[in-house]
C-alpha cells in the first residue's frame, strides 16, 4: 500500500496531500502548511482518504492495530494479576515462615486398587468424607496442611502384608493451599515438586521404614480411614532416600531441589537429620 500523494481530506484543514509516512506517523501538506499525523490512529477520527481501495486498507490496518492494543492490555492486566498472585503468595510464605510450624503437618495416603493412576494424571488427591456427625457425607478439612505440607502416596494390596506397603510417590501441596479453608476435599500438587516412583523404585520405599506409631513402636497396623497425619522429619528422611535411588540425572536433580525446597520451608536442618527408625527398623 502506497499513500504517498493520495488526496485526504481534514475536519479541520481541508483537502491535503500525503507527503510521507512511516509505521508511527504521517505528514499531510495542506494549503495552510504541512502537518505530522499519529499513524494510522488519526484516520479513525479527523482524516478521511478520497480513494476508497486505500481507505479500506487503511481500516484493515486500524482494526489489526486496535487488536493488538486489545491484546496488549489483556497481556498487561494478566501480568498485573500474576504479580499480584506472587505477592500474595510471598506474604503466606512470610506468615508461615514467622509462626511455630507443627511437628506433623504432612499426610499419607492409602490409594486403592486403580486410584494412583487418576492421582498421578491429575496430580491431586481427595482426603476422603466424614463417616459420622453432623458433617457425614462431607469432604474432610486436614486443617493443619499448608504450603508446607506433603502428600505421600502409599498402597498395600490385598494379598500383602501391612510391612509391605510400599510408597508410590509424593508432592507438596500447591502454594495457595490452605486446608482450613479448602472445602471440597482436594489437595492439589505443586507444579514442580511432584514425583512418582517406578515400579522397581517404589519396592523399594516401604512405608512402615520410615513411620511409627509413637505408642505401640513395633505394631504394623493400618485398621481404616484413608489419611493419616505425617512427622515433618519423617518426610524429609523419605525425600532425602528417593535421591538415593533415582538413576536418571534429571530425576535425581528433581529429587534434590524438592528434599531442599521441603527442608528450608520446615525449618529442617539437612546435616542433623537422623537416619530412619520406623518399625521394620525395630523388629
């Protein structure tokens, strides 16, 4: 599209003549002098051009431009909206940081027969529904998780022994996770500390190496309910294992980053952390 010499015609100045424009203005000589236009915004309002061809191109190129501010703005209000979204989420990281974190606020899970494989594509987890009260049939608040906590993923089959339930993988909880506040039951994953073990690695994981009940320390025993609550200590002495046992670089560099990010958010000192002591340890 070449304007160069096309007739105009100005509210204001009348017939003119394009002398020159580029993608940001446009000169105009008129009878009373030459004048600087913004290009192509001021044939929206004050110019019109005689030949009909050149103005319908000049109104395709005024909608493509109109679109691409409309798209700017969109691309602006989101980058507002997610820095707004980080800053909430560093103040909950400092309000968390600052108050007296709980011994155990991880969770374990027992999945059933076919459940990891919905867990594991979905990445999140439904804490399961009240058996009896005025709140039966409801989903259950784990009110004390938080950015803070993990889910750890567990499954015995039916023909094995409690000793042999075995972990099938873990994920900290998303950011924004509170669960006093959650209230449909599902915890969501983090999008970048989640992992799930292989077949080989998990029979490698036994669950009861790390846990214990505190009040009868040789008992193997998970009689019902599908969540139970989980030592901090204990999480990390899991993570720091999975680090272990991954061959793959990329793996085993995950599994890094999340025992790391896991220890600073829970205040857990990586050179004091004890070894295992969970029942198969006191048999």
């Amino acid at each position: 599209m070449n304007l160069v010499d096309k007739e105009v015609i100005h509210k204001t100045f009348g017939k003119g003549n394009v002398a020159d424009y580029n993608d940001s203005y446009i000169n105009i000589e008129f009878e009373s002098g030459a004048k600087r236009f913004v290009f192509p915004d001021a044939f929206e309002k004050y110019i019109t051009l005689i030949d009909e061809r050149a103005a319908g191109l000049i109104k395709e190129k005024i909608e493509q431009r109109q679109e691409e501010r409309r798209e700017e703005t969109m691309r602006l209000e989101r980058q507002r909206a997610e820095e707004r979204e980080r800053l909430r989420i560093l103040e909950e990281k400092k309000r968390i940081r600052s108050r007296r974190i709980h011994p155990s606020i991880q969770s374990v899970f027992w999945c059933k027969d076919g459940e990891e494989d919905q867990v594991f594509t979905e990445w999140s987890i439904f804490t399961g529904e009240i058996k009896s009260g005025d709140r039966e049939g409801q989903p259950r608040r784990l009110a004390r998780m938080n950015q803070n906590s993990c889910c750890l993923l567990t499954k015995r089959d039916p023909d094995m022994q409690e000793g042999d339930r075995h972990i099938l993988g873990v994920f900290m909880v998303d950011e924004s996770f509170n669960g006093r506040r959650c209230e449909d039951g599902n915890i969501p994953a983090h999008p970048t500390y989640r992992i799930q073990l292989s077949d080989q690695e998990s029979k490698k994981m036994l669950f009861w190496y790390y846990y214990v009940n505190k009040r009868f320390p040789h008992r193997m025993t998970w009689n019902s309910g599908r969540q139970r609550y989980f030592d901090n200590i204990w999480m990390a002495q899991i993570l720091r294992d999975i680090i272990d046992i991954r061959e793959k670089p990329q793996e085993k560099e995950l599994a890094e980053k999340f025992f790391e990010h896991f220890c600073e958010l829970n205040r857990i000192d990586v050179e004091e952390l004890s070894e295992p002591n969970g029942a198969l340890k006191r048999i």
